[in-house]
C-alpha cells in the first residue's frame, strides 16, 4: 500500500531525510537531487564513525542492561515495586518522548554540538545513577540519560548522513542497524556481569570513561557545520513539553495503581491530566507553524498502523524482559550473571524470528505474517503464565520465552517495511523517527502497562508478589497481543511489499 496523495505536505526535506530513526523539521529547503548509493565521493576517515557508534551503544545498552540489575538495586536502596518499574521507564519515557524534539534541535542547530552536549549530559547522568542513595535520585538521573539520548541519537545519525556517502554510508547504516538488533542481549548480559562482579553501580559507571573519551575525540574530529539562523518558534517546545507531560502522568497513574488503587483519587487525577495534555498536544500540532509532527502524518495509514502495532509488541517484549528478570532472580535465586545467560536464547528467537518474516514477505502478506506473530506471541505469554514458584527455567520460562521471542521477531519485519511503503524518500526521516518514536513509547508503556497489571495480584517487591503476579501479568500480555493481532490484520496492507528493507529497533 503506497501514501495517498493528500499526504504529500508531510515534506521534510533535511541532511537526514533519509536516515532510519532520524526525526526531522519542516522548515529547510530542499536538498538538491542526487543518487546517495552511487555517489562514493572521497573516503573519510571511520573515526566519526566509530565515535557516533560508541555514543549509541552507550544508548541502547542502557535501555536493557538495568533489567538484571534491578534486583539488586531494589534491595540496596528498598525500592518498591512501581519504583522498580519507573528505573526503566524513566528512561524511556524521556528518550521516547523527546525523540522527535532531539531530531529538531539537531536539525536546525549544529549536529556536532548537540551530539556533544547530549553525551556530556548522559554521561554526567551515568555518574550521578551510580552515586544514587534512593529512589527519587535514581528515577532523576536515569530521565536525564533518557533525555540526553533523545538527543545523542538523531544527532549522531545525521553525522553519519552528512559525513559519509556511498558504500561508507551504507557500512555505517548497516552498523548502526546492528548496535540496535544487538542490544537486548549485550544488555542483559553485561548488566548481569557488572552486578555480580563489580555491583549495580558499575552499570551506569562504565559509561563515564566511554562517555569522556567519545566526548575529547569527538571535540576534535567532527566536523562543524554551520547552522542556519532559528527563532524559537521553530522547536515547537508547547508541543515536546505535552507529548512529554501526558507520558509521564500516564505511566505516573500505572504506577500508582499498585499503592493506591485504580479508582483512587490520585491515580484518576493522573490519568485525567495525561488526557488533557494528550488533547493539548493534538491542538497545539494543529496551529503549530513547526509541528513535531505534521498534521498529514496521521492520514498516511499505513505509517499509523504499523506504529500502533509497533508500539504494542515493543511493549511486550520490554515488559516481558522486565518481568521476567525480576522473577529468576526474586523467585528462583538466580544471580544476576546467571540471570543475563538466561535471556539469550530469547534474543537468538528474535533473530529467527525477524528471519522467518523476512522470507515468508515473499509468498505472504505482511498484515497476515505479522497477524500469526501475534498470535504467537500470545500463545507464548499464556506459556509463560503458567509459570510458579517450584518451576524450574528450561519447563517452566524457557519455552514461552522462546514462543514470545520468536513472535516478536516475526512482526518486527513486516511492520517497519509495511509502515515506510509508499513513503517518498523525502519524508523518510520523518516516517522513520514518528515509528521509532512509537517503538520507544511503547517499551516506556510496556513495562508500566504489566506491572500495573501484575501488581493488582502482588507487590512486585517480594516473592510471594512477584509469583502472585507473574501469571496474571503475561494473561494481560496474551490479551493485548490477541488485540493487536485483530488490528494488524484489519489495518497493515493487504497486499505484499515489493522490496524495501526492515528497520532496525532496539532491545
């Protein structure tokens, strides 16, 4: 399925306008014509390269290495449940939420001095979570890495774009694909490491001497481009400043839930601020002369449907792994080295997963493919429901693990193909940051959907809880799996996808 013309006015036209994930502005020119494949132009040096690729390894690794860790980190500053689940979703709230903001400010000011701001902030950031004495410290630090990502990572794309061309800039592409594919196990196996050998701390402190290093060389070897003259009007802060509010209160009233209850005042009045916000927000993009995202957007189904849908499985796959860390460790006394080892087969049946759909695109349609991966997924979370106390983890976990990672990867394909079909090229940074947008809210929700969820049976910060809890959060998961199924299937394209290639998501 192609845009329909009336989406044309969606034109972003920037030096990002076709990188995957790069959100873009409204407001440049357009840039002269030419074949980005074909043009080699002269080589450039793969520092800049490997300097925006540390830089976004750092990202992606922090979104998954706190899940081993946070175990031990509830027990050394005696977090609670719904703390426990803000750790994560702090992050990714602010990483998710500012996605779009972070590609405008790169956009419009020099890519190279927002890429080192957004790096010294995240590594300061990292510093401060591992000094962190108690909740609200660490729940602090951690959204303002989340925040600084949100502006390390489309500014560090857009190097890539401006300074690479030809084969360069696919070998950077491919690479940077990779970081992201690779990221739920490097996480979860290097948070497990760290906290059994050194302790919880060292995952936010290995970050500093990263961070410092990319930051000198980075000083020096990225090229300064100049930026063009701005007003404040242009970074539509109204419209970051709500989309960011509504998340927040959203996941503040989820995590509420657990204390309080789902009638209580305090979680109503979150739930009916984010409402109000969200409306703000919807207002505030239709009169806005920048938008962060352009009214036309929502008319192009293909790209909605394939976010809703992403943003759905994302959710349950990082609520899965959320979850599920929590219970070999808390339940079955797994250490957190052990813990990390654990999920790697959960990410290998990703990959097979993201294999199988890409060669069943061939002879399927992809709302059919990504329909059954659903459905998979569900059969894989009722799996995992049936988890208890005396399970052992190859009866018990493993096999609705493998089930769920295999469903996942089987959407993942189809979904970000399907979503960018029909996207002129001048618009594809747009596309691709609004889907990965909804990739990184989604993981934010994910894990505040099921905690809440699971934590109607049982705190999620003692055993009992936690197997209370387990199997009534992955029911919930099956139930919105099989929801998103029915909407995949009705709303994704009906028809195969000639070509095209799927984007790369993390976790």
């Amino acid at each position: 399925m192609h845009a329909k013309p009336d989406a044309e006015p969606i034109a972003v036209h920037t030096a990002t306008a076709t990188a995957p994930h790069a959100p873009t502005n409204t407001n440049h020119a357009p840039t002269p014509k030419h074949d980005l494949e074909t043009d080699d132009g002269p080589r450039k040096s793969w520092v800049v390269l490997a300097l925006a690729l540390a830089a976004q390894i750092l990202v992606v690794l922090d979104i998954s290495v706190v899940n081993t860790a946070l175990p031990s980190i509830g027990r050394d500053l005696d977090l609670s449940g719904s703390d426990m689940q803000w750790v994560v979703t702090a992050y990714l709230m602010m990483s998710g939420g500012g996605l779009l903001f972070g590609g405008r400010i790169a956009d419009l000011l020099s890519r190279k001095w927002v890429f080192l701001t957004g790096l010294t902030v995240f590594t300061i950031a990292s510093i401060v979570s591992g000094f962190a004495s108690g909740a609200g410290e660490l729940i602090a630090a951690r959204a303002g890495q989340g925040l600084s990502a949100a502006l390390m990572t489309p500014a560090a794309l857009s190097i890539i774009m401006t300074t690479y061309s030809g084969a360069q800039r696919r070998l950077g592409l491919t690479l940077w694909g990779a970081v992201g594919s690779l990221g739920v196990a490097a996480g979860v196996l290097l948070g497990g490491a760290l906290t059994t050998w050194a302790g919880w701390q060292t995952i936010f402190w290995i970050n500093a001497p990263v961070g410092a290093l990319a930051l000198l060389a980075g000083l020096k070897v990225i090229p300064a481009a100049p930026a063009s003259r701005v007003t404040m009007t242009q970074f539509d802060t109204a419209g970051a400043a709500t989309v960011i509010g509504s998340l927040a209160a959203l996941i503040y009233g989820l995590g509420a839930t657990e204390q309080h209850g789902w009638l209580s005042p305090r979680v109503l009045v979150a739930f009916a601020s984010s409402a109000v916000l969200a409306v703000a927000f919807t207002l505030r993009e239709n009169k806005a002369q920048y938008p962060l995202v352009p009214p036309h957007t929502w008319k192009v189904k293909s790209l909605v449907a394939g976010t809703t849908v992403m943003l759905g499985v994302t959710g349950i796959l990082v609520g899965t792994v959320f979850l599920a860390s929590i219970f070999v460790q808390t339940v079955m006394g797994y250490s957190a080295i052990r813990a990390g080892v654990a999920f790697v087969p959960f990410a290998l049946a990703i990959t097979a997963g993201t294999i199988v759909a890409r060669h069943a695109m061939s002879h399927g349609t992809p709302r059919a493919i990504a329909a059954i991966g659903l459905v998979i997924v569900a059969g894989g979370a009722v799996l995992l429901a049936q988890a208890s106390a005396g399970s052992s983890f190859a009866t018990g976990l493993l096999p609705g693990l493998a089930v769920i990672g295999l469903g996942v990867g089987m959407v993942f394909a189809p979904v970000s193909v399907t979503a960018m079909a029909g996207i002129p090229p001048q618009h594809a940074g747009m596309a691709s940051g609004f889907l990965m947008t909804g990739h990184e809210v989604g993981a934010a929700l994910g894990v505040a959907v099921l905690s809440a969820i699971a934590s109607t049976a049982g705190s999620l910060a003692s055993a009992t809880g936690v197997v209370d809890g387990f199997d009534r959060g992955f029911l919930g998961a099956a139930g919105i799996a099989t929801v998103l199924a029915v909407i995949a299937y009705l709303r994704m394209p009906a028809t195969r996808i000639e070509g095209g290639a799927g984007m790369h998501m993390h976790h």
